[in-house]
C-alpha cells in the first residue's frame, strides 16, 4: 500500500508553501505585471510618472523594421545554435554510451562548459575567434579577409552561435548521457545478435526510446537560446554589425538602457515573452506526437 506523508494541521502545509510563493510572485508575477504596467504607459527616462497610451507602444515596435530584424536574427540564432548544440551532444553521448577509450575522462571533461558563465564564455571566444589574433588569424592570413565578425553580420552571428552551442553542449550531453544509459542493454545485445550494426541499432531502437529527453532539450534549448543570449551577444558583438546579432533580448537592453526607451523595452519584454510561449505550444502542439513515451 502506498504511503503518504499527512500534515496533522492544514496551517503547516500552509506555511511550507508561503516562501516558494513569495519568491515566485517577487520574481516573477511581480516583474511580470509591472512590464505589462509599463508597455501599456509611456513612462519618463528621468521620472516624473506616466502617460496611459494603450497599445501605441506595441504598434510603433511592430511597424519598426529594425525590430523585425532582431525578431529574424533571433529565430536564425535559437534554430542553428540549438540544432548544433543537440546534434553534437547527441553524437558524443551515442560515443560515449559506448564505452569507448576514454570515454569516462570525456564524460567529466564535457559536462565542465556548461558551468561556464555566459560573460567569462564569451571574452574567451571573442580572443578565440578574433580576426586578428588566435586561430582565426591563422586563417586570415591564408585567405585574408576570409573572417572578420567586427564587419560581417554573418561572421558575428556565427561567432555568437559557435559560443552559445559549445557551452550547451555539456548539458545537452548529460541528459542524452543519461537517456542512453537507461536503455536496458538487452535490447542492444539482442539487435546485436540479429546482426544490426551500430548505426541501426541507433536508429531502430536508441533513437525512438530517447525522444522524450530529446523533445525536452528541444523545448530548453529554444527556451534559453532566446533568455540566455545576452551575455555572449553583449561581450562578443554589442549586437553589430550593422545590428546583425541585436537579439531581441539585447535589443530590450540596448533600448530600455541606453535609449532609455523604458515602455518601448517593457513592450518587447512582453512580445519576446509571448513568442517563447507560443513556440513552446507549437512544439507540444505539433512535435510530441512524435515522441515515443516508454
């Protein structure tokens, strides 16, 4: 018989929850209506109160053509970056799983990028992948002009997704790691024994009982490509050139802070939130049917 922990007075169940409810409405429900608050005013860069404008503050970023090119950059961003970062996670945990030379030193090493703080990741990749210094100035030097991310938006784009997949790499790698792990070998060893290879077995048997953890790291992924960003986009290009990586989450940044654009920023706060959870819909919507459930 199952058994259940009961509290001898409702008041103590009560007063578990009170701290996860506090922290949840300061740091969010609270932030939350204040943004909608703002986009719906017009609020001074210096004080001084507020303007009620309604939806004028949604209807001048929709008629921006410079905000729908941030809205365009971010989807080409959260598309590659999270493709490359589950591919390649997936190809090293497959490797891995195998147990193959040095597969216990590579599962530790791999885990290590995720812990990485976004800034301190991006200042190392921007002297990584600097044109005038570093490996790709080796590079510049057999075709030269061949990399320049200071010039080309879509150097700098790359550069920013090459910096954003590596460091979720290592987490996408723990959970496949661990989707791979709990398949029962006896699966394996019996497709093994029917004479499959290794790239059918992945395919007939590995890759259909681990879509619930890839669906899962397709929703994060997306999620965070979206929220995560900043760091990198800010240390790496400022979202140049020519706004060619002014993400719309360093596009909040740049207007509510430097443009001191307060209810401009509080209104694409609102639609970047709103895009998250329509994509997120989209794939419970249209991609989990897809997914085998064990």
């Amino acid at each position: 018989m199952e058994k259940r922990v009961t509290f001898s007075s409702w008041t103590i169940g009560i007063l578990f929850a009170v701290p996860q409810l506090l922290l949840i409405f300061t740091f969010f429900y609270w932030p939350a209506g204040q943004a909608v608050y703002w986009s719906l005013t017009l609020q001074q860069p210096w004080g001084g109160g507020n303007i009620w404008v309604g939806l004028d503050n949604f209807r001048s970023i929709l008629s921006n053509a410079d905000y729908w090119n941030s809205i365009t950059a971010s989807l080409v961003f959260a598309g590659i970056s999270t493709g490359l970062a589950m591919f390649i996670a997936l190809v090293l945990a497959a490797l891995t799983d195998r147990q193959l030379a040095g597969s216990r030193f590579y599962r530790v090493v791999l885990i290590w990028p995720y812990g990485i703080a976004a800034p301190a990741l991006a200042m190392a990749f921007r002297f990584i992948l600097a044109p005038e210094a570093g490996f790709m100035a080796v590079v510049n030097q057999v075709w030269p002009g061949f990399w320049d991310p200071g010039l080309n938006g879509a150097d700098a784009m790359a550069s920013i997704i090459a910096a954003f997949s590596w460091k979720y790499i290592g987490y996408n790698f723990i959970f496949f790691l661990a989707a791979f792990q709990a398949i029962p070998r006896s699966l394996i060893e019996a497709a093994a024994m029917d004479g499959s290879g290794v790239v059918r077995r992945f395919w007939d048997i590995q890759f259909p009982l681990i879509t619930p953890t890839i669906f899962f790291l397709l929703v994060i992924n997306i999620t965070e490509s979206f929220q995560d960003s900043f760091g990198i986009v800010d240390i790496m290009t400022s979202g140049g050139p020519a706004n060619a990586t002014n993400l719309m989450v360093y596009k909040i940044y740049s207007d509510g802070f430097k443009g001191l654009d307060y209810s401009g920023a509080a209104a694409q706060s609102i639609i970047l939130m709103v895009l998250i959870v329509v994509l997120t819909i989209f794939q419970f919507r249209f991609i989990e049917r897809r997914v085998h459930y064990r």
